[in-house]
C-alpha cells in the first residue's frame, strides 16, 4: 500500500511539474578528453558552462531533464614550460563545444573557441583558460542561442509524432516513458498544450 502511494505520488508531481513552463534546457557533459586534464580543471570547465547556461535559463541540473547536452571537447595545441624566477606552464587549446541530442545524436550547434592560459601548474594554467568560459562568453551565447532555435524547429515538426508515441506507450501501460516523451516538449513549441492535454489523457488511463 505504502508503494502503491508513493507511486502516486510520484505522478502527481509529474503531471505538476508537466504544466508549468517547460524551457528548453541544456546538460553540460564533460567526456573523457584525449588530453590529460586534471580533474579539478575539468570540474572548473563544467561549472563555467553551468554557470554561463544558467544566465539564460538553459541549465539542467541533471541528464534526467533533458535529452540535450553540451559536450566540450579540449585539443591542447602547444604546451611550453617556462623556466623563470617562478616555473610557469603556458598552454594554448582549442574548446570544441557541440549542443548534441542524447538520444539520436543530432549536433544542433558546434563553436571552437581557441584559449590561453598561464599559470605555475598544470591545473592554475587550465583554469586559467577556462576563466574566459563564463556567463559573459559572447561566443557561448550565440552557440545556446541559434542550437535553441534549431531544438525549437524540431519539436514543431516532430511534436505531432512524439505525442503520438506517447499515446501509443500508455496503451502499453508505459506511462513513465509517455510522461518522459511529452514533457520534453517544450514550452516555446506551438503543440505545447496539446502535449499537456495529452498527459492528462495518459493519467486518466493511469
């Protein structure tokens, strides 16, 4: 019984958080890189992206929340140690950033932003460059901005059919998976209410 209305529950919240607005949201994912960055600099990197996306709204907090990520790729293209005073390591890297669809491997946006960063280790000299990587990246924001219109363009020609989908899972009684589909259309596209109306069909078959 307990598990039963937990389930509930969990519905409920769904159906809530369903209605309210739902943006389109980017996760930043932060691969395994070819170069051999440290860990403190590739955590660095992810939360400058976060907190660059975060200015327009375009965080998630998780991968659960959405099916598009940000995905940075770092190409170190020189490396020089500088024997000074003090040892200073000056590195200069080029930052692919790509907006990917998680679940077909569509690239809605690529920039490259090359990079430079100075500093007395390895890790001072990452996050040295990476510093540029932040809320008031112009760069950045023309990427989330025009891979936001092209996301846009999708769910309107193909929101008709991911509802239809939907509908189809919850006569197969997958209902979190029919939940999962419509909320991911966002709040900008044309079919928006048709997707709430939609949900409440699949809760009243629920």
């Amino acid at each position: 019984m307990k598990k039963f209305l937990s389930l509930i529950a969990g519905i409920c919240v769904s159906i809530t958080t369903f209605a309210q607005t739902n943006n389109i949201s980017l996760y930043v994912y932060a691969p395994a890189q070819q170069e051999s960055i440290p860990e403190a600099s590739a955590d660095y990197l992810v939360n400058n992206l976060c907190s660059a996306l975060t200015l327009d709204g375009l965080a998630a907090q998780n991968a659960y929340m959405t099916q598009f990520l940000l995905v940075p790729k770092i190409n170190v293209t020189t490396k020089n140690i500088l024997a000074n005073t003090q040892q200073q390591i000056v590195l200069t890297m080029d930052v692919a950033l790509q907006v990917i669809d998680n679940n077909s491997g569509t690239i809605y946006g690529s920039q490259t932003i090359s990079l430079k960063g100075v500093g007395t280790n390895e890790t001072k000299a990452y996050n040295s460059a990476f510093r540029t990587l932040n809320k008031n990246n112009s760069q950045i924001k023309m990427l989330a901005s025009k891979a936001k219109e092209k996301i846009i363009t999708y769910y309107e020609s193909e929101s008709n059919n991911i509802i239809k989908k939907a509908k189809l899972l919850a006569t197969q009684e997958k209902y979190d998976e029919a939940f999962y589909l419509l909320s991911m259309i966002p709040s900008q596209c044309s079919n928006f209410d048709s997707a709430i109306s939609a949900g409440l069909d699949v809760w009243k078959k629920y």
